[in-house]
C-alpha cells in the first residue's frame, strides 16, 4: 500500500513508548487515533525510575536510538511543567573501568577522581543528564498529544488481535510493550519485575548508578521532594506484588553509597514489570495487506529510547 500523507495511523498504547511516537506522528500532520485499554499512569512507564541513559542492552541499534532521543528530551526539559529535568550525576564502579565512549559526547561529562567518589568506589565519571517525574511526563506527553489535534480512546478491554486495530485506521502502529504477547503472539517479549523504593528528600541533588549494570543495580535519583532509589531486576517474574525484604535491601545498598537516604522516611514501593525481548522490535510488516509498524520490547530503556525509536517509526510509514 502506498501511504499519503493524510492517511490515518492508530497507535495501540498509552506508555510512554505509545504516547511519543503518536506524538511524533501527530505533530507531522498525520491524523491520529491511540487507544488502550488502560490510562497512562496505570502502565509500566508510569513506575519507571526513571533516568536517561543507553543501558547495556545485546542490540547495536540501542545506542543510537538513545542519543537522538537526548536532543528532543533537552528540549522537552526547558518546561518546568514537563517533569523532565536535565542534572549532574555520577557513576561508579568498584573495580578497574573505563567510561563508555558515548558518553564523551554528553554535557558535563568528566572522569572523576577516587576522592570524589562514594566510599568503596576507586573509578567513575560523572556527566549530565535528564530525569523524570514520570506521572507528571505521562501527562504532559497526554496534554501534548491532545493539543496537536489526535484522538485518544480509553477501550474497555484489551485489544486481541490486529483486525480489531484496523478498525481504528489503515495504518497500526503497535507500541503495546507486554501487551504484544496476546495482540500479536510474540513470546519473544516477556516480563522482568523491578522494584524500586520512593523515599523523602534528606536535601540531595542529582543521581548515582553503580557500574557495570548487575542483576541488582544500586541507584538513586533525587527529585525535589523525593528520591527514587533502585533497583531489582528478576527476570519471568510476571506478578506485580511488593516485596519488602528487598526493599530493605535496596535502602541498605543505596545507604552504603549516602548514608542519608539510610535515614529517610520511606514514602512507597513501586513495583512494574519491564517488557524484556532479546532485541526491540521496530520493524515495518502487513496484516491482511495493511501496513503494521512494531515498537515494542524496550525492557528497562523505554524513556531512553522513545524519541529515537519514535522517529523511525515516522519514517518507517513514511
């Protein structure tokens, strides 16, 4: 089918992933319709922790997506109402390492030296980049999105198959993270529970991540009235309850890095499941002669790679 430029796109998902490419979409001049049978601050996005960053992923492809979304967060993050802010952090390891060479190409980008590190932590850089508020940015993609003209629909459940979807529009871009199991049979993509705990502000500034990533990853993210610390990674898992013992063990580590987020009050556990695919896949295919766009399986990147992956999918439909 060869697609014109007023041809109608239906976006099936309201993460973060959804709401930018429709976004995208939208803003280009495309008509654009997204559903899903959940509101935006019901999905896995809405619990993320969430900081920029190209994390370590078996897919070449995920470099690039992340530093083009970097541009568009910048500017996303002049908005004070946006709950993107771009800041100074640091990461660290305990044993000899090397900054990775994209990061060389980030603002405030600087090796640091041992006494400018955490105790037990002999290497680290620190640079600048965004964080999110992530309720605050769902809504401000959703206020966005409304005012560029393009229809959202809350569904009662959700969608089965790909027919369903072309009954919205001609042209399906799928951005149904986990959901992509049942819509279109993809046993490729499967959950990881995370866990991460929101404690008070004890008057800290910025973000730290232990180096390399391990299957428990130590990390903070200071907010302004809050701290997001992390993180837990269990592959399979696919239930959504709290589990306060690793909470404990999560303050514990990030305790051991800033003694004073030890001594914060905890606030609450978020707990979501990360859509894991050995690679992400965006791809252009058909259903039934239609075009169908997939981008989905983003696992713990999504906010990383939104903007990137958004962006060819706009080129991918053409």
């Amino acid at each position: 089918m060869a697609l014109t430029a007023d041809l109608e796109v239906v976006v099936v998902g309201h993460g973060v992933a959804g709401l930018t490419t429709a976004l995208v979409l939208s803003e280009a001049g495309r008509t654009v319709t997204v559903v899903s049978d959940r509101v935006p601050q019901r999905t896995t996005s809405a619990v993320a922790g969430a900081l920029w960053g190209p994390y370590v992923f078996d897919d070449p492809r995920v470099l690039n997506w992340s530093l083009h979304s970097l541009p568009d967060l910048t500017a996303i993050a002049a908005d004070p109402r946006s709950g993107v802010r771009i800041v100074q952090g640091i990461e660290a390891s305990r044993e000899p390492a090397e900054p990775p060479a994209w990061l060389r190409s980030v603002s405030g980008f600087a090796t640091c030296g041992p006494s400018e590190l955490p105790s037990g932590f002999g290497w680290g850089w620190t640079y600048r980049a965004p964080i999110f508020e992530m309720p605050v940015y769902l809504d401000y993609l959703m206020n966005r999105l409304v005012a560029s003209g393009a229809t959202v629909q809350l569904l009662d459940d959700p969608l089965h198959e790909l027919d369903q979807a072309l009954d919205f529009a001609p042209v399906v871009v799928n951005c149904t993270g986990l959901g992509a199991r049942d819509l279109v049979g993809d046993r490729e993509v499967t959950p990881s529970w995370g866990q991460l705990v929101i404690t008070e502000n004890p008057g800290i500034e910025g973000f730290f991540s232990d180096f390399p990533e391990s299957e428990d990853p130590t990390y903070w993210i200071a907010h302004p009235d809050h701290v997001v610390l992390g993180g837990m990674v269990r592959p399979g898992r696919g239930d959504l309850l709290p589990d306060p013992e690793a909470a404990e063990r999560i303050v514990a580590r990030c305790a051991a890095v800033l003694p004073e987020l030890g001594r914060a009050r905890v606030r609450e556990l978020r707990v979501g499941l990360r859509p894991v695919r050995p690679r992400v896949r965006l791809e252009r295919g058909t259903h039934h002669g239609f075009p169908v766009v997939h981008n989905y399986g983003h696992g713990g990147s999504g906010v990383t790679l939104s903007w990137g992956c958004a962006r060819q999918v706009q080129s991918l439909i053409g």
